[in-house]
C-alpha cells in the first residue's frame, strides 16, 4: 500500500512538472524585431526624450523615446525601439509582427518618410529624415584599453624594483671588472687581422709572440760558466807538470 502511495505520488508530480514547463513554454512568444538609426530634420534639431512609436496598419507595436550621443558636431539624435512579434505569449502581441509586414516609425506626431520590413534575429537599421535633410552617421566609439596593473615590487615602464648596482656592475647582475682588466667579448684578434679562436692562450705571454728575454739570460750564464770552468780545469792539470822534481830553481851563489 505505501508504495503504491508513493509511486503515484511521484507520478502525480512529473506530470505537474510537465505541465508547468509546457505552460512556461506556451507563454513565452517569438522575439521581436529591433528597429534603430539617427533621426535629422531639416528644420532643426531633434531633441532626446521625443517620443518614438512603430506601427503595423493602425496597431501600436512598440515604444521608445530619442536620445543624444556623440561629442561636439558629431552629436546626433539616435533611437532604438522593439517592435513586438504576431502571438499570444509573453514579449508577443496579437496581430502585430511577422514576417514581411511593413512597420511605420512615428517620431512625434510625424511619421518616417518610408516604412520597415519586420524580421526578427537581427537589428535593422533605419536613418530617419524630415524634410531635405541627410542621414546622420552614427559615432562609433573606440574602447578605452584597461589599464594593466603593475605586479607588486615591478617599477613603471615595466623595469623591476631592485637595488641600485654599485658602480662597474652590470645590469645583468654579473660582479664588476676590476680597474684595467677587460672581459673579452669576442675573439682575440691577432696583428694582422686573423682572429684566435682560443683567446684565453693569448693572455699566456706578454711579449705579443716573441723570444722569451729570461731564456736568453739563462743562456748566456750558462756559456759564461762553461767557459769558466773549462779553462780552471785546464790550469788544474798544468800545475803538476811545472812543479816535477829536478826543476828546483838553482841556489844563489854564496857570498866568498
């Protein structure tokens, strides 16, 4: 029993829900057409707050009123108004838009020189005159672009806030060169205009290539000390021959 109870209970509101989405759906009408322009006459300006109607035969199917838009000469009197769709539901009106049938605009007590084929989806635009007057083109404004805010801790222009560098650094953060020493940035460049392609062996000498002065002093002490002891040898091995018995100088004569 209690499950049959619920069973139609549930039943009972589905239906209800159907009902009630079928209601809201029936309620709702097609949407209307959307009809605007600027309005000139020649006899003066139109100012905003002028009542504006759209008509299909005699039955009133939409209101609006006029407004002001632009700056300085290129300040015009503009108007947008619905015109409301054939149909029973709601944002509908019997006997008023569908498709073809020609709308009047009555700006005033005045009707536009010329009528408005109804469409909806779509806005249609329509340039009202009076009198010998052109159309007014319609200002088109250029958005103002958003001003990006600045990341915490960045400075304008989009430079980081960080501590001023000590005289000689760089900017990249890299320590500063010492006083006369240079920090190659390419290769080396020989006299002649050959390049090396090891700069870092260039640095090894400081007599741009030539014969090393030290090896040349070394060298010649080394003949002087050769020579030297060539010759103390040869006096070494002189001496004993000169001093050999039986050269004994001979004795002075004695006195008488």
């Amino acid at each position: 029993m209690a499950r049959w109870f619920v069973a139609a209970f549930l039943a009972v509101g589905l239906a209800s829900a159907a009902l009630a989405a079928g209601d809201a759906r029936a309620q709702i009408g097609p949407p209307p057409a959307t009809i605007y322009g600027s309005i000139t006459d020649s006899e003066g300006d139109v100012p905003a707050g002028v009542k504006v109607e759209a008509y299909i035969g005699d039955l009133l199917c939409g209101e609006s009123t006029t407004e002001k838009t632009g700056e300085g000469a290129a300040r015009v009197t503009v108007y947008a108004i619905n015109v409301l769709a054939d149909g029973d539901g709601q944002g509908a009106k019997k006997g008023c838009g569908k498709p073809g049938a020609e709308v009047r605009i009555k700006v005033g007590d005045r009707f536009a020189p010329r009528t408005v084929t109804w469409a909806s989806g779509y806005p249609i635009r329509y340039d009202i005159t009076f009198g010998s007057a052109t159309p007014a083109p319609i200002p088109t404004f250029t958005p103002t672009p958003a001003v990006t805010p600045e990341p915490a801790g960045a400075t304008p222009g989009g430079a980081s806030a960080t501590s001023p560098a000590s005289p000689g650094s760089s900017s990249t953060g890299s320590p500063a060169a010492s006083p006369g020493r240079t920090t190659p940035t390419a290769a080396a460049t020989r006299p002649g205009g050959l390049a090396s392609s090891t700069p870092g062996m260039e640095a090894g000498g400081s007599n741009g290539g030539g014969f090393p002065v030290w090896a040349a002093v070394l060298g010649g002490l080394g003949v002087v000390l050769l020579i030297g002891g060539g010759a103390g040898y040869a006096l070494s091995r002189r001496r004993p021959d000169d001093d050999a018995p039986g050269d004994e100088p001979p004795a002075p004569p004695s006195e008488p």
